[in-house]
C-alpha cells in the first residue's frame, strides 16, 4: 500500500493526472486502493486549525499502516512533503516530534518513508 501525502498547491485532480501520465496502470492501482492520494492540508492540520499536531499525523499513518497492512498488504511506502509545516515556525517543534516519532516507529513497521 502507498500513500502520498500531496503538497500544498498541488490539488488532488492535478496529482492523479501526473500520476496516471507517469505511472502504467496506476488508474487500476488507485482503484483497487493500493494507493491512496491525500492533500497534505487534510494530512498535517485539524480541519480550519492552521496548527500541526504530531500526535494525530502520526496516529492517521499508523492507522494506515494499519488498516492496509491487516488487509493482506505487505507493507505501507509513504511520502509527503512536510514543507508547508516547517514553514510556520510555531509549528517546527511539532514536526520534529513527528519526524522522531516515525523514526522510532518504524523499525516495528513494514515501511519505506519517502
């Protein structure tokens, strides 16, 4: 499974178009849900909250690893782009949290970090 956390400015019809240009099949891997596209917006923020929070970024990777990974998957390849967090300086601790968090995570994951 593979999510990638798409960056802000790009939209989610934009990236699927590049990524159906780019990547043979992946049309059938999208729909099939062995990738999944999510604005980073959606990913890094609560709802009209403008404030990351470590905490819940990691629990919606953990549950995705989760979720996907108890459906039979082998493991989970993420990608995001964390820019528009470690933009806001009030939110640059947050993202060090979370950069720590998934690096202590990980060697229980089946999971490749992009």
């Amino acid at each position: 499974f593979c999510v990638w956390i798409v960056p802000k400015g790009t939209s989610l019809a934009k990236a699927t178009e590049e990524l159906e240009e780019r990547i043979e099949g992946f049309e059938r891997y999208h729909l099939l849900g062995q990738i999944d596209l999510v604005a980073a917006e959606r990913w890094y923020y609560d709802g009209n909250s403008r404030s990351f929070n470590s905490q819940k970024s990691l629990r919606k990777l953990l549950d995705a690893y989760g979720d996907h990974v108890a459906d039979s998957w082998t493991g989970l390849r993420a990608g995001g782009d964390v820019s528009d967090p470690a933009a806001h300086r009030h939110d640059q601790r947050e993202l060090l949290r979370y950069e720590r968090a998934v690096h202590k995570a990980s060697p229980k994951l089946s999971a490749l970090w992009l």
